[in-house]
C-alpha cells in the first residue's frame, strides 16, 4: 500500500445505495375498516381545467391600471392533473416495500487499489468501534413517523403506520405506530413506542451490517376527510414545448394508480442529518443527508467546503490524512455513503 502523503482518491469512485426503496402507491378506505386496508381501492389521478387570475409580481412599465385591467381581461387558464379520495373515503393508504442492503461504504466501482484498502479499512473501525445503532435508529424513527407521506401527513387527524419484516413473502414481525406521537424536528421516540422501535432499528441495523436478510413493508394510512385532495409526486417535465393551454402539472402514477417516486420515498428515509453547523444556534430540525447539506427549497446549502463540514473535506481528511471527524461527523460520512453516490476525484 502507498504511503498516506502518497495516497490520492481514487477517480472513479461509487457507491450504490443501501436503503432501496420501492415506489409508494395510494389507495383509499375509512379509517373504520383499516383492517382490510389490502382490499381498498386504487386512487387515481384525473385532470381539471381552472381559470386562474393575473397574481404574479408585475413590472413596473406594467403596473399601469389600464395595461393590468387588459391583463385580467385575459384568463389564466391552466389544465392540471390532480388526485382525491373518493367521496365516501376518509383515510389515503400509502403503501412501499423498503430492502436495507449490506456492504455499507463498499464502493461498486473504484479504480485506486491502494485507496480501496484504506477507505475499507477506514470504515472496518467505524463499524467495530461505533456501528450503525444510531443510523438505524434514526432512520425508523422516520419509518415511524411517517415523514415519508410529506404533504399528506400535513393536517392529517390520524395517522398509522405498519411495518412488516417480511422473509419469504411472510411477515416475520410487525410493529404498529402512531405517526403523530412522533415529532418532525427531532428523534425523540415515545415512551409507549420505545420497545416496537428498537425492534425495527435493530432490524435496520443486521441489514446494514450484512448480518441478516432485511425487507420491509410500510403501510402508511393517514385520515384527512372525506374527497380530500392527496398528493403524488409532480413529474419533471423537462421538454414543455410550446403548446398554449398544454398540461401545466403532471402528478406521477403507476399504470392508472398515483404513486410517489421512490427517490421522494429515499430522501424522507435520509433526513436524518443534525449534525450539520448552525450558525444561528437555534434547532432547525434535520436535513437530508447530502454531501453539501443542500436544501433545494431554502436555496442554501449548510456544509460548505470553507467551514470543512461538507463530505468531501471529511472523507478525505478520514482517508487521505488520518485526521479522524468527531463521531458526528463519522455518523454524517457514514449515511452519505449509505445514501449512495459518485465521489470520484476529477482528473
């Protein structure tokens, strides 16, 4: 092996992800017969045409009256997809399979023997000396909380979740949740909760260890009301053309049934990091475990390179210079390794 001064990483450098999502469908019932929660129907997704108003901040060579009163002459009319409960259906069911995989911080491709050994080496100490007990916990309790359901957990009266551990197409134990007796913005567990969620973190943790077989069914069930709206994932479409009056939000689905990406379902499951500076010094609740800290809809990222808090800075300080992070700072390596990527140097 080269010497550590000598030792540079690798340029081709990837890992695959270790918590492996499914996409999540809906479907829709009464919160009375959630026991036959598996025969509840599909919902889907339809469109509607709106008339809209002129909102958007104008201009000021727009803000004559006479030009803003021609603007409004003129609708906005939009067509949108959108998805509800049935009329007669109070509780949306979300429902994901979830594979916890081994071989955390084992990359799929590296082209640096020399880096290869040290970086397994380096997180062999991890694992021996510190493993995945709080990765895993942290990681149910977003299981339990149901953070996955997003929009939909919002002004929910109820909300349940069921997790399955399943082996062989059978359900090897099953843990129930009161989703709402868990906050957002920490991972305090419930005292009445305590013994279901070290079950599930312990499960979380043989997984990531390599240690046994891990695959999970999540069922999810929130109670909004009667033909409430619900919320699928919005699809991306990059190539709008230009068509007047065309779609202007497409919501996703699975054959005829709304159903949320399986990377929303990842990036839920990930928000895990608290670990991250904070310059005001008051409690912002976790982010999603991303080599920055990025956070798209606040337009900032919190680990940035010249605080040396960013993945990069730590990893290669671990690896390259032997300069150990805080056990903070492992746990945040660690999870953005689990979280999968490519992390080659450039050439």
């Amino acid at each position: 092996m080269a010497k550590n001064s000598e030792l540079t990483t690798a340029t081709v450098l990837a890992f695959e992800r270790k918590l492996d999502p499914s996409d999540a469908l809906f479907s829709a019932g009464r919160w009375s017969d959630l026991d036959n929660g598996d025969c509840w129907p599909a919902v889907g997704i339809r469109e509607k045409s709106v008339r809209g108003t002129i909102s958007n901040r104008l201009k000021t060579k727009d803000q004559d009256p006479a030009k803003l009163d021609a603007a409004i002459e003129n609708p906005n009319l939009q067509t949108v997809d959108v998805a509800t409960l049935p009329n007669d259906a109070d509780t949306l069911r979300v429902r994901f399979t979830l594979r916890v995989l081994s071989g955390a911080g084992q990359p799929s491709a590296c082209n640096n023997a020399d880096y290869l050994a040290k970086l397994q080496a380096t997180v062999k100490t991890y694992v021996s000396e510190i493993g995945f007990a709080e990765l895993a916990r942290r990681y149910a309790v977003n299981l339990a909380n149901g953070r996955f359901l997003w929009r939909n957990r919002v002004g929910a009266e109820q909300v349940a979740v069921e997790i399955r551990h399943l082996q062989e197409g059978q359900a090897r134990q099953t843990w129930r949740f009161d989703g709402l007796a868990f906050g957002l913005r920490d991972f305090k567990v419930p005292s009445e909760a305590e013994s279901a969620l070290a079950q599930l973190a312990g499960a979380i943790e043989l997984g990531l260890a390599g240690e046994a077989y891990t695959l999970l069914e999540v069922v999810a069930y929130a109670r909004v009301g009667d033909g409430q709206e619900v919320y699928p994932s919005q699809e991306l479409i990059l190539d709008k053309g230009d068509k007047k009056g065309q779609k202007s939000k497409t919501l996703y689905k699975v054959g005829e049934v709304a159903a949320m990406h399986s990377q929303k379902i990842g990036n839920a499951l990930r928000t895990i990091d608290t670990w991250y500076p904070n310059e005001d010094g008051e409690p912002l609740g976790p982010i999603a475990v991303e080599p920055y800290g990025s956070v798209t809809n606040q337009g900032k990222a919190y680990r940035q390179p010249k605080a040396k808090a960013d993945f990069y800075t730590l990893l290669d300080g671990w690896v390259l210079k032997d300069k150990r992070p805080d056990e903070d700072g492992q746990h945040f390596v660690m999870a953005t390794l689990i979280r999968g990527g490519v992390f080659g140097a450039a050439e």
